[in-house]
C-alpha cells in the first residue's frame, strides 16, 4: 500500500473547509503520519498514511479489532457457500453522520464505481477476485455485470472468480468502503470533499489544512458511539521523521510513524517503553525498471543482487529489528509455505562480491571502465543514509550509483510514472495474503512500477487463484515466487517491523502484524497540554 496518484483539483478545493486546529489538547490525540494525503476520497487513495486517517471515518463490511484483526463492521455478520464463491452478508442497521442509512446498495454503488475504467482507481485490481471485475476494469464487460448484488436493504451477495478464504481481511482495505450514495450522486466526485464528507466511521471531518493536518471529530451517529472515548484526533503531515521527534519530545505528538531509525539508540535509552515496533506484512526493496534496455540483461541484476548486503543495512544501518530479505513474501503470512530463497543466501559476503566482479568482467565493466545507473529515493535522513551505503556497495562492482533524492509524494509519482531506472520502494500487504505481494510482479498489474512481465510468472498465480486447496495454492504461489528470485525481477533489502512511538498516556495501542490502530479502541490517561 504505497502508491501515489496526483489529484489535483480536489487538493486544491480543501482550502475550502479550513477552520483551524482544535484547542483541547488534553482531549485531543495528536498523530504524526508522515506524508501528505492526496484525497480522502477511499477510491483515490493508496498509501498507509491515507489509509490511517480514511479508516477513522469510513467502515467497511468487516473492519479492524483493537490489535487489526478482522471483525463485523457495517455487517454484522456473513456466510460462504460450501464452495467457496458466494458471500452472503447481512447489514448492520446504521446511518450515515447525515442521518441517512447505510444499505446494501451503498455497497454496490461504491464497488461499481471502483472498478469503472472511467475512475482513476489505483486499486482497482484489489477488487479483481469479484466476478467480472476485471473484465469490467478493461473495459470489456459493463458495470453492471459486476458479481455484487443488493438483495434488500439489509443483504449483500457478493459472487467471486474463485475461492478467497482472506476475503474478510480484504474488506477491511478501503477499496471496499462504501460510499454515500445518495450524496455521489448529487456531488459526484466532490462528495469527498471535507466540506461535503459523510461517513460511516467513529469520525467525521472537521478540516483540512493543506501541507499541515486532518482534524477528525467524533461522529455522534457511528454505531458504536458510546465505546468511543477520544473525541478529536488531527493527523500531521510529517514527512521529515527527525522534526517529528523534536515534537514528539515536546509533547506536540502523542503518537508518530515513522520514527527515524538514525536516532535508534537515543530512543532505546530514553523512550524504550514509547517504541512500538513487531514485525509487519511488509517488504523494503529496489526496484529495476525493464524499460531501461541494459536492466533486462539477467548478469547485471544478478551482479546487483549479489553486491546488495542486506546485513549491513537491517543490523549496521538501520537497527530497529529489520530482517534482512532473501525472498519476496514477508515470514509468517498465512497459507504459505517458507524456503524460497535468493539462490546465493549461503555465500559469504566476499565471495558474493567476487562472484558480482567475475559477472561485470564478463560485461566489459571492471577498475577501468564503470557502469552509470540512477537510483532514485526519498530526501527522508533515513532514506537518504541507506542510498548512501547503496552506493558504496554497487561501487565495489564498479557500479557508479548517481543519487536522485525526491520528496517522498514525487517519488511515488515518478514511479508509478516509471520514471526511474533503479527506484526505492516499499510494500505493506493489503490483507494477509501471498498474493498481495506477488501481485506486485504481475504484468497486468497497476503497482508493477517496474514492467517486469513474465508470462511463465502471470500463469502460474492464475493456477494459484483458481485452486481451492489452500496447501496446493500456497505452493503454487511459492512457486511463482522462486522463479521470480531466479530472474533476479528485484532486489529486497528486508523486512519491515512498524516503527510507531506513543505516548505513555497513550493507552490501549497494541503493536501488530498489520499496523492499524484506529483511534476508536484508543483512550488519553492523564494527557498535559504541553509546555
């Protein structure tokens, strides 16, 4: 969940609804979340720090427990036939914070509108698992044949391609939300406008000032209303980590993600107990764009791979308890099977180095004459340090890495845009998956930023969706992965753990696999205003 799409003209329009921060702060949760958000508009939207602030104000059919697991939200509950394909749901009797009621219909309006070619959805093939949604993507097929059908007010259907025994978690993500449908059709896109939001979470917008904040305010109508116990929370648009922790410190924030991994030791001898950090379903990794002819010569991309010490960066650079990555798909996912592996894991790091200089030898390249490459990242000090080590690593196979920093909306533009020849990237799965993160190589696939396309690859997560055993899919998955570390497709660098700080007056955040701490399961204990 990283991609980033320009949306210009609602950015523009929120000016519109600024009314100024909040002044209780004793009652006020203060977060800090990194970049800015482009929309609040759950089509639009497609990093975690987006994600944060829309799971506050909107809820899907299931939504996230107090520690992000899947429980009934706008239905309270749901049965799957005994082949897997039918979901039938039943919905939770609630309103819209206008006091309209949430319905089935709500539900069909909003997936319709997801996967119409004419929405600029960068998460459409999230949906693609519902009958005829991909088809419907392309263009082929028209929106209504779409597998999800209001039965009555209170009863959803939802017909899929193939069995998906993770479908709870999916409709958690905010591909699934609903949205008002009497309001879109009034406003159209405009709905999501904070002047116009009506949601069906604990929240509801009060404003958004540009380059600054969110502030959210408690809905007095959500359904559960009376579990919810902060009734402000503002979102921070903190993109530089290090600021963040002066503010942290000052007690300007009560909670902040990213914490920087350059002042890991400062914040393990004074704010120990404030790190929130377990692993995540997310990945770190490099990406090599195929666009750039001499990146689809396998030699140099294995000389890359061989060269790349991720030791160095999970335990020298960065410290927090990254692991380093020889696979793709993150430990501990569910239905999976471990042991793939780059196939150089067990080479010690000389003889890795020798075996990268051999290659570049056999290329032409050596002491006397170097390859150049671009490698494009974020102006974040944490990012900006790994580039540096990034760059003393590919020099010693007489790879020239010239730095292209950019702040962290552009980066994400550029490549989504393509715009790159090696780039910086992360992924946090959508929903615990394989496949989340396989997608990822898929030639089809809208967060393929580097156009690998390798049709052995794409067959084989095809064979993987339509396979009801889920031992058999997992293996076809891992499979899918091995060959895709065999062609060296990219390069990981380690595995993620969430890197969140909180307040000691913070109460009830419970670190998790997933990352998600809505605001309503959170309480504020003996909060100060700060000095």
């Amino acid at each position: 969940m990283v991609r980033i799409k320009a949306f210009a003209p609602l950015f523009m329009a929120l000016v519109l609804a600024a009314c100024g921060a909040p002044t209780d702060e004793t009652n006020t949760l203060n977060r800090g979340n990194g970049l800015e958000p482009k929309s609040l508009d759950p089509h639009f939207i497609d990093g975690t720090w987006e994600a944060n602030i829309v799971g506050d104000i909107l809820v899907g059919l299931a939504t996230e427990d107090a520690a992000g697991k899947p429980i009934p939200g706008a239905a309270t509950d749901w049965t799957m036939s005994p082949d897997g394909l039918t979901w039938t749901f039943h919905m939770r009797h609630h309103v819209w914070s206008d006091g309209v009621p949430v319905t089935a219909h709500d539900f069909v309006a909003a997936w319709q509108r997801l996967v119409n070619p004419k929405t600029p959805a960068p998460y459409a093939y999230n949906m693609w698992l519902i009958k005829n949604a991909e088809p419907i993507d392309s263009g082929t097929m028209p929106v209504s044949s779409l597998g999800v059908k209001a039965v009555d007010d209170d009863t959803l259907v939802v017909t899929l391609e193939h069995p998906a025994a993770y479908l709870p978690e999916l409709l958690m993500h905010q591909t699934a939300y609903p949205i008002p449908r009497h309001l879109y059709a009034k406003m159209g896109d405009a709905w999501s406008l904070p002047q116009n939001y009506v949601g069906n979470g604990p929240y509801n917008v009060k404003d958004w000032i540009p380059g600054d904040h969110v502030t959210l305010v408690k809905n007095p109508r959500f359904y559960d209303a009376a579990n919810v116990h902060i009734p402000t929370v503002v979102y921070y648009s903190r993109t530089d980590s290090e600021a963040a922790l002066k503010q942290y410190r000052a007690g300007e924030l009560d909670t902040q993600n990213p914490y920087p991994a350059v002042e890991i030791d400062w914040m393990k001898k004074n704010i120990l107990n404030d790190i929130k950090s377990v692993p995540y379903l997310g990945i770190q990794y490099v990406l090599v764009n195929y666009q750039y002819a001499p990146l689809r010569d396998r030699r140099l991309r294995e000389a890359m791979e061989l060269a790349f010490d991720r030791e160095a960066l999970a335990y020298k650079i960065r410290r927090i308890g990254e692991l380093p990555a020889y696979a793709m798909v993150p430990p501990g996912v569910a239905n999976y099977p471990e042991g793939q592996s780059l196939d150089f894991k067990s080479l010690s790091n000389d003889a890795r180095i020798a075996k990268a200089q051999s290659i570049m030898a056999q290329m032409g390249y050596g002491p006397e004459r170097h390859f150049q490459l671009d490698y494009l990242t974020s102006t974040s000090p944490d990012a900006t340090r790994s580039a540096s080590v990034i760059q003393r690593m590919f020099a010693k196979i007489y790879i020239d890495l010239k730095l292209d920093p950019v702040e962290g909306q552009i980066l994400y533009q550029r490549l989504q845009q393509h715009d790159f020849q090696l780039g910086s990237a992360a992924w946090i799965a959508d929903f615990n998956d394989a496949s989340n993160i396989l997608d990822l190589l898929r030639s089809n696939s809208g967060n393929n930023y580097g156009l690998y396309n390798n049709p052995a690859y794409d067959a084989l997560l095809n064979k993987a969706q339509m396979e009801p055993d889920l031992k058999v899919r997992g293996q076809l998955m891992a499979e899918a992965e091995q060959m895709a570390l065999n062609d060296y497709a990219w390069i990981p660098a380690y595995f993620l753990v969430t890197q969140d700080i909180v307040q000691p007056y913070v109460k009830n955040w419970i670190a998790n696999i997933r990352g998600f701490n809505r605001t309503r399961w959170l309480t504020l204990v003996g909060k100060k205003p700060p000095s």
